[in-house]
C-alpha cells in the first residue's frame, strides 16, 4: 500500500509558482531564492530527508546522544561506586545552585529595595527644594 502526499503547488514551472517566486525576491530575497530552489529540486526534497534520517540512523553520534540522555542526564559506567558517587556530588551540587539561586535572589531583592529607598529620598529631596522656592516665590509677590 502507498500513501501519496498532495502539494497545493508542485515543484514545476507553473504561473503560481512563478509569482510566488518573484513575489518571493521582491518582499525578502532570501523567499523567492527558496521557492526557486523548491521550483527546481522539490521534487527530490524526500527523498533527500529520507536519507538524511537514514543516516542519522546509523551515526555514532546517535548513540552517544541516546545515551546521554537517559533519566539522569549522564550514561551509567557500569561501577556502581563510581556510579553512587557521581549521584551523590552531582546531587549536592544541585543544592549549592539552589543555595546560590536562593542568595542571588535575596540580593536581588535587596538591591532593589536600596533603589526604591534611594530614589524616595531624592523624591523627597525634590519636594522639600520645591516646597521652598515655591514657597518664596509667593511670598515675594505678596
């Protein structure tokens, strides 16, 4: 049984595709060189991406990859002891970021209660100098 995958535009030199392509060069030229590269070789895009994962199949770096990323992020060695340990620091380590996280957000939070409470003072600044030349204007007027 086949399954056969319909386009709305066929890699062919047909009036659409030819508009879409210049359309294409004249809003950003990097879509109408795109439709053209479709226009000229779509009709092998699948069976390029077929064998791309064919490939990637059979990579070495497949596997590495698949063993990197178990559960816990890092491939057993096959010592237990090892294994234990690497668990053990890599879990304390996790706790010291945590501690770290924890005080650099504390001192976030502290950095910006010292803005708040400097612009408040120089707000007050502000108004305690407004409040006099204000203050002295009217009653040189009088």
């Amino acid at each position: 049984m086949t399954t056969t995958k319909s386009c709305m535009i066929k890699p062919a030199w047909t009036p659409a595709t030819i508009a879409l392509m210049v359309l294409g060069f004249m809003v950003f030229w990097p879509l109408g060189l795109a439709m053209l590269a479709y226009i000229l070789w779509g009709d092998r895009f699948e069976a390029m991406f077929r064998d791309a994962r064919d490939q990637w199949r059979g990579s070495p770096l497949k596997g590495a990859f698949d063993q990197m990323s178990n559960s816990a992020g890092y491939a057993r060695t096959g010592n237990a002891a090892f294994d234990d340990y690497r668990e053990r620091e890599l879990k304390r380590l996790e706790e010291e970021r945590a501690k770290l996280d924890t005080m650099r957000a504390e001192f976030d939070d502290f950095l910006r209660e010292l803005r708040r409470a400097r612009d408040q003072e120089e707000f007050d600044r502000f108004m305690a100098n407004r409040g006099r030349s204000a203050g002295g204007s009217d009653a040189s007027t009088l």
